[in-house]
C-alpha cells in the first residue's frame, strides 16, 4: 500500500523556519518525482514546490521562491521542504504528494498524497 | 502562470443527476489536466488524468473531456459519496497551477 506520511509543522512567529518531511513507504520512491501542496484554512489547493526522482530538477511557486527549499533523500525513501522567512499567508496544511507514473517527473497529474502536516504562522 | 477558471462554484444537486463541471485555462494547454475530488478533511483523490484517462479504481461514472483550453468533468448518476469538492490542475505550463475547485452540495 503506497503510503505518504508528513511531520514536522507546527506554530512558528513571523520570519521563523521550519522543515517538513514526508516518509513514504509502499512504491519505488527513486522512481517517482514528488510535490508539496498546501491548502490555507477553507481555501484551495496551491503547489508549493516539485522534485524529480534524482533531485536534479525541483522547481517553486513564485510566492515561495527562495524562502523554501526542497529535497529529497532516495536511501531514506524520504522528501524535505526547508521553509525560511515564514509569513503568515504560508498557514496552511502541507501535503505531499506523488508525480503519477514511473517517469520520474514532478510535472504531472498527482496520484498519492499524504493526509498533510499543518504549519501556522502567527505572532 | 496559466490561470484555471472553475465553473460553477458550487452546485446544488440531488442523488441520480447527470453534473457536469468546467474548467476553462487562460492559455492553451494540450491535455495535461487532472481532475480531483477532495471531501472534507480529507487528502485529494486523482479521478482523471491527461485530460479523459480514468485513474484505476475511479468508478466509470466520471468523464473527464476537452483540450486545448476548455475542458469538463461529467458526473452520470451521482451517488452520495460524490458530493464534495472537485479541482482541475495543470501541468503542462510552469507553474502547475489548480483551479478554485466546484463545490457540489446536495439539494
């Protein structure tokens, strides 16, 4: 069973960082690319952040370009988000999610996703 | 950034109806459109991929169709598990971008 598992969000003040991680377990996880998506309460979906299955190739939204930083670690079948200078519009809940099929890319329709991991950023 | 344009909003409709939904993209797109649905704290499901391919295990009551910059989801007979909230997403143009979802609700 494909399973992505997210961790590492919580409470953190204006301009503060945090890293996110998403263990996966299930598939081939160097066979696929890997994105992070968020949701802000009672809003909709937003792509984050995106990574090939080698970590040559990641790409970002422009309203996180260079504040967030992702990557990923294939012997520990695991994806990062490394997120710096946090707002308060980044309140949301992270969710990773899996590039459908086996081609390695992130540019694609998603087919797995885990259940997210909620940061809030407030003072 | 190729903006997706959802429509309606929202949807009041009963059990047994035949939905159809839009999702119309600011710049042409091919085929590279997913469709989803979400329920409430829940994660996104992939129903549709590539514009009219079925993912494995959707039921065949939902069709996705178009190209280029119109595209719709069909809904036949809708069951109650069906009332939720649908996305188009694409991938085609960097950034991949989603649309502001349709909400179906019953009447």
């Amino acid at each position: 069973e494909v399973q992505l598992v997210e961790s590492g969000g919580g409470v953190i003040r204006p301009g503060g960082s945090l890293r996110l991680s998403c263990a996966a377990s299930g598939f081939t996880f160097d066979d696929y690319g890997m994105s992070w998506v968020r949701q802000a309460p009672g809003k909709g979906l937003e792509w984050v952040s995106g990574i090939n299955w080698n970590g040559g190739s990641a790409g970002y939204a422009d309203s996180v370009k260079g504040r967030f930083t992702i990557s990923r670690d294939n012997a520990q079948n695991s994806l990062y988000l490394q997120m710096n200078s946090l707002r308060a519009e980044d309140t949301a809940l992270y969710h990773c999610a899996r590039g459908k099929g086996a081609g390695g890319h992130y540019y694609y329709a998603m087919d797995a996703w885990g259940q997210g991991t909620t940061v809030t950023v407030s003072s | 950034a190729i903006q997706l344009t959802q429509s309606p909003s929202s949807l009041s409709t009963s059990v047994g109806d035949r939905v159809t939904m839009t999702c119309r993209a600011s710049l042409g797109i091919s085929s590279a459109l997913a469709w989803y649905q979400q329920k409430p704290g829940k994660p996104p499901k992939l129903l549709i991929y590539d514009a009219s391919s079925l993912e494995s295990g959707v039921p065949s009551r939902f069709t996705g169709s178009g190209s280029g910059t119109d595209f719709t989801l069909t809904i036949t007979s809708l069951q109650p598990e069906d009332f939720a909230t649908y996305y188009c997403q694409q991938f085609n143009s960097y950034p991949i971008t989603f649309g502001q979802g349709t909400r179906l609700e019953i009447k």
